[in-house]
C-alpha cells in the first residue's frame, strides 16, 4: 500500500477575494491573479478572466495544460484550426503544446476562471501588464520563450 506524503504546515490555505487583489490589464482584457503558483507550491494557478466584446489573445501555443469554464458570454475558441462556440457554464481544457485562442464573439464582457498547470502563465502576464498598453505585444514577445509560450 502506497501512502500519502505528511501534511506540509508551511502551506497555508488560501481565500481568494477577487476585490482586494489587483487586476491586469492585457490589451483590453482584465484579469486578476486569484490563485497563484507561489500559493500552489506550483501546481497550477487560477485566474479571473474578463474579456471585452472581440478581445482575446493572439494565436499561441504553451507546454503547460490550460483549462477555462466559461461563467458569462460567449467565445469562439479556435483550437488547431477548427472553431467551437463556447457558451457560459461550459468548460475547454486545452492540451499543451497545442496551437489556441479564443476572441468574445458576443456584444457584451465575457467572464471565464483559467487554471493554468503547472503555474508560470501568471507571472507572464504580470509581466506584461506591467509595461504601457502599447508596447505590451513587443513586451510578450520578448518574454515568450522565457515563460514556455509561442506566438503564433
């Protein structure tokens, strides 16, 4: 019989209150980091996603799995080429490795949580919030390689 390593006391438990942490803002997008892989030991990380009619990100591909349930809205996700609309309450998982993106189709926000694992995709958007709105697509492409993602 396998048995389970001890419990770690170093972690500690995690509530997230989405109005106390900051948002992001990626070329029109918001998110905010509710789960991050600092507080996972590097298991995944959770993110809040809010996307504005027509926003989502540019053609892209990641070596780490990237699940997202869509809560409002409606999204078009555009997975090795082929299209399926996306309808709140449902959920996409994306394989790593595999070509993606999504762009709200509808006329009204879009709202979808994103589990991302292991984590790291947090830290590439903190990254590239961080610079002026108009130099975040140069800021992404620079820091791709380093955070295990190709624009496509």
């Amino acid at each position: 019989m396998t048995s389970l390593p001890p419990d770690d006391p170093r972690r500690q438990l995690t509530v997230a209150r989405p109005n106390d942490l900051p948002n992001l803002e990626l070329v029109g997008d918001s998110y905010t980091i509710l789960v991050s892989g600092e507080q996972t030991n590097g298991r995944y990380c959770l993110i809040d996603m809010r996307v504005p009619p027509g926003g989502g990100p540019p053609p892209h591909r990641h070596d780490f799995e990237e699940m997202f349930t869509l809560l409002e809205g409606e999204l078009r996700f555009t997975f090795r080429g082929e299209e399926t609309i996306v309808h709140a309450g449902e959920t996409v998982n994306i394989p790593a490795n595999a070509p993606h993106f999504f762009r709200n189709i509808s006329d009204r926000p879009a709202r979808m949580y994103c589990v991302c694992s292991p984590a790291g995709q947090e830290e590439f958007f903190r990254q590239v919030a961080s610079a002026e709105k108009a130099e975040q697509g140069q800021r992404a492409r620079s820091l791709a390689a380093k955070y295990h993602t190709e624009l496509l």
